[in-house]
C-alpha cells in the first residue's frame, strides 16, 4: 500500500456513478438482473459515518467540502468479499500443476503424500512468525484487489492440537491487520492423517469444538466429503456436534466426484456448500429451495482441469451463486477476485451483474453478513471500491461492469469503514 496519510472522509462527492446493489438484496441475492444492480448515475455522493454509510443520493452541491473526498470521474461499487479461502498455510506446490499438466490428477497426487498431506507438513514446520507474515502479505495483496472481507479457514494440521493454533494465530492477524476483515473457519475434515482411522480423527477434531465455541476462535466449521478424503456420514457426525454449540456449517461439496452431497448438506441447512464441479443436477432443484449458498470456485477448474461448475443452472433455477478465489497453495495459488470473475463470464457464462451480486451480497450471504456488508445502502458498514472506467456508461451502467471484468482491472481507490486504505 501506498506510505502515505489517508484522511477520513465523511464524504465521497462527485462520483460518476454508483452500483448499490440493492436490487440483490430484496431479491435475497436469486437470479440477479441488470436493473438489480442500482446503479445511479452521477454526480453522486455517499456520506458515511463512523464506518457506516449514512446517505446515497444525488450531488447537491458541486463544490467539494472540507474533509470530503473528491471522486469524481470514478464510478463505486461495494467492496468485494472473498467468501472460501485457505489463505494460513506455508510451502509452495508448484511442481504439482505440471505434475497435473502432465497427466496425473489430485487423487493421486494426494495419495502419494503430496496435495493437502505436503501443505500439512510445511505448515506444522513453519514458526508462529513465519505463519503471521506470510498471510499479512497476502491479505495486503487481497486489499489490493478490493477485497475488504475474507474468510480464511484452518485444514492445514494434523491434530486438534495445530487446528487450535492456527485459529489462534488467526486471532492474532485480526489484532494486527484490521483490513481486510477475516472470518475464521475451523475446517477439522480436511485431510485425515496417516494411520488415523476416521471415527479416532473424527472423536479428536470433535472434542475441541467446546473449546472453540467457548473462545469464539472461528464462525464457521467445515469438511471436505470425498472419495479419499472423509465420508459424507463422518461429515454429517461432526456438522451436527458443530451445531450443538451454535456453530455454523460449510461444505467442500462434490468437487472431485457426485458423492450426493450438495443436496444432503443443503437440506441439512450448510450456510454454503462450496466447489460444486460435479454435482448431480437433480440437486440443484434441492439445493433452490433452501437458503444455502453455492459458492462456485472457478479457478480450481482452471488449475485442475476440472469441468467448471453449472452456474448457469444453478442461477436459472434460483439458487443463490457466490463465487470465490479458494486461494491456496495447491488448487488456486493466486489472490484476489479478478481472475474468478473473468472466469465466471468467460467459461460459467455468467452476466455482469450475476458476478457482482456473486462477489459482493451473495459472498456477504455465504458468511451470515448481510445485515452488516454486500450493498450499498444506509446502515450498511462503508466497505467502497472506486474504480476507472474509459466505458461509455448506458442508463444501467452495466457497460463499466463489463468493462472492470472483462478486463481484471483493479481498483483505483479502496476505502474500508468509509476510511480510504489504498490507493493506486
């Protein structure tokens, strides 16, 4: 970020549009349309205070006001949110892409030790410290990109013991790196260790739980159900433990294989059920009439050569679609949201306003957040991406949203709690 003193403003003035988005939200963030984005066309202003937004309305006065910050010229929408990552960890895997590329898969890679086994190892190794830095420095290169919120799960252990430590160490980043604002997930099913049956490892992850509930070290707890990983049956022992202490649930659903998750998890009321590669369509009717999210991840698909999940389906029968990076160091080694929204036009063959309902209100909805971020409106905390846009603006202005995806761009300015945190 830039080493400079960014002032407070009580008031962004001038700007040449702005996308609300509060069409999403009364529409509970199903089948996004143009008209659903807000967009107000400017001169605009958002006034804020204490970290929330005041009033969105038309400019009355041209003139830029003491401690206001002049946007004009720049068009605003709500601050992304990151909803599925795994951003805590150490090591690199790279030669494991090529390993990819040159024709072996995840399933076999994991079973020679490698996959999720070689980042448990490194991480186990890695000092609190190194640990810290190492994910600062990447939540600096998220705010970057215009994410203000990012949920960051554990999974990277192989006892109770290290799950503990990275929720704390968690904890601690929180202290230390206010922005972006980080939701910790406890994901105890992520890779069962070496000579541990699953029913012992089940007992271990799950005795912890009243620790962690009683500390409130995470929000949400999660598994991965899949062939050479855990059961649906082992996932559904410890969602319901997890529930018991009022701790939400998330799920890595039917990413390698159908294995009738999705709906199993949905039904059982998962906050999100995340991946979704090879879901059986006969769950997305399911998966519609419930209030659970499907989180869909497409650069795993690039990285992995997976089929990229259905969105279009899942969009046009109603299903509420977030879209997330899944930045981590196997699967999708790269921050930021550019690259999954470029590919959810691209290969998903979502709209525009699908994919800024998918990373702003629907990715706040992935997290239980919605009463506090994902649109632009009154009461709503201050989270504003600014942006540059050449594109000639219709009366929806949907032409600078096809322009900032289509082209990854970044955002010029990025003002978290209404207080200006970066810019280019």
């Amino acid at each position: 970020m830039q080493g400079m003193a960014f002032q407070t403003p009580k008031k962004i003035c001038g700007l040449a549009g702005l996308f609300t988005g509060i069409g999403f939200a009364a529409k509970g963030g199903r089948k996004p349309q143009k008209s659903d984005c807000g967009f107000i066309p400017g001169p605009v202003d958002i006034t804020c205070d204490e970290g929330k937004i005041v009033s969105v309305e038309k400019q009355k006065v041209a003139a830029v006001q003491k401690g206001s910050f002049d946007a004009t010229g720049l068009y605003a929408t709500y601050g992304f949110i990151d909803s599925h990552t795994h951003t805590l960890f150490s090591g690199s895997r790279g030669d494991e892409h090529f390993a990819r590329w040159a024709g072996d898969d995840y399933q076999r890679i994991a079973a020679k030790g490698r996959g999720i086994y070689c980042s448990v190892e490194s991480t186990q190794q890695a000092i609190n410290e190194r640990l810290i830095d190492k994910c600062k420095s990447s939540l600096n290169g998220m705010l970057r990109k215009g994410v203000t919120v990012v949920e960051i799960k554990t999974g990277y252990s192989g006892s109770a013991t290290e799950e503990l430590r990275l929720l704390e160490l968690l904890e601690l980043i929180k202290t230390q790196n206010k922005i972006p604002g980080v939701v910790s997930t406890y994901l105890a099913l992520h890779a069962l260790p070496e000579k541990k049956s699953e029913q012992i490892y089940l007992k271990e992850m799950t005795d912890v739980l009243d620790i962690i509930a009683k500390r409130k070290l995470a929000t949400f707890v999660d598994a991965f159900p899949e062939k050479g990983f855990f059961s649906n049956t082992t996932a559904e022992l410890f969602y319901k433990s997890a529930q018991k202490r009022g701790l939400s649930f998330k799920v890595h659903c039917d990413q390698l294989s159908d294995n009738g998750s999705a709906s199993q998890f949905a039904q059982m009321g998962a906050t999100s059920i995340d991946h979704l590669e090879n879901m059986n369509p006969a769950a997305i009717k399911i998966l519609a009439a419930t209030d659970t999210v499907a989180t869909v991840l497409p650069t795993v698909s690039l990285y992995l050569n997976l089929q990229y999940a259905n969105a279009r389906s899942l969009i046009d029968a109603g299903c509420i679609v977030a879209i997330a990076s899944d930045f981590n160091p196997g699967s999708s080694p790269q921050i930021g949201l550019q690259l999954p929204t470029l590919l959810a036009a691209s290969q998903m063959k979502m709209s525009s306003a699908e994919i800024l309902c998918g990373v702003t209100y629907n990715a706040a909805k992935a997290l239980n957040l919605t009463n506090q971020y994902g649109v632009v409106s009154k009461g709503m905390f201050a989270n504003i991406l600014l942006w540059e846009s050449e594109a000639k603006p219709g009366g929806n202005g949907i032409s600078i949203l096809e322009d900032i995806f289509s082209s990854s761009k970044d955002p010029s300015i990025v003002l978290s709690r209404g207080r200006t945190v970066y810019s280019i």
